[in-house]
C-alpha cells in the first residue's frame, strides 16, 4: 500500500467532498487526475480495504429499518442467507458463532414494507425471524484513523 492509498483511506472517511465530481477534488488535493483517485479506489475495494463508498444516513430517517435474526440450521445457513440476500430491502447479512447465528437488516420505504419482507422470509423458510427494531439510536462515529508500522 503506497502513500496515495492510505491518503485515500484515511483523509476521506469523513469529509467526503459532497459535490458533483468528489473524486475530482479528491484528486486535486492528492495531485491526481479524477480517473486515477476512482481507479485507486476499486483497486482498494477489490483488495477488501473498503466495501462501499456511501452516506451514512441516521436510521429511519429515510423510510424504515430494522435489525433481524434468525436461528438457522447449520445444514441450511448458505441457502437461507442467500435467500435473505436475495430482497433489494437486505443488503448484506453475517453469520455469527451463537444459537442465533443470522443477522441482517432489512431497510425499506416504510414500517408495512419492512414487516412484509420479514414475513415472506418466515414464510418461505419455515423459520422464525426476529424483529428487533431500534429503541434508541446511539451515534457511533465509525471513522478510524488508521496508522501503518
């Protein structure tokens, strides 16, 4: 990893240029062209360094949302996690080591819309999923500054 990719990594976790071209301004404050900072960043994402570049919006604030989980068979837990993946509402999922071992959240235009998805996913697995939407919302500043040896 070279100088320009922890710049990338760590001068723009917060602070991301909202104008029309970021990468444009990034790449003037790094003495790059815009096409090399968006090359620079999907060979990162590639690397598994980032996974998305994207708002962080406060949770239903925007349409609705919910964390959910599942206890799911060992013998069943890649069919029903690609399953649960397959919903544009779910945008990833995790496995965990504990007798409740899928978990997800489902986010969506509205409360009816959530429940819907998480009923056909009950429905079609034959497995109870648990809704537990947010009581109270804590702001976690996931923004690391990252230091190399």
């Amino acid at each position: 990893m070279d100088d320009i990719d922890k710049a990338l990594l760590n001068d723009f976790q917060r602070d991301f240029p909202l104008v029309a071209r970021p990468y444009a301004e990034i790449g003037a404050c790094l003495s790059m062209s815009e096409d090399e900072v968006i090359e620079a960043y999907a060979n990162l994402a590639e690397q598994k360094y980032i996974s998305r570049i994207g708002a962080v919006i406060a949770p239903n604030q925007v349409g609705a949302s919910t964390l959910a989980a599942m206890r799911v068979p060992e013998d069943r837990l890649a069919e029903v996690a690609e399953f649960v993946t397959s919903f544009s509402q779910v945008n990833h999922n995790y496995e965990r080591e504990h007798d409740i071992n899928l978990w997800f959240v489902v986010a969506a235009d509205d409360v009816l819309e959530v429940g819907e998805v998480l009923s056909r996913i009950e429905a079609e697995t034959d497995l109870e999923v648990l809704n537990l939407p947010i009581i109270e919302d804590y702001h976690l500043d996931l923004g690391f500054k990252l230091e190399w040896a």
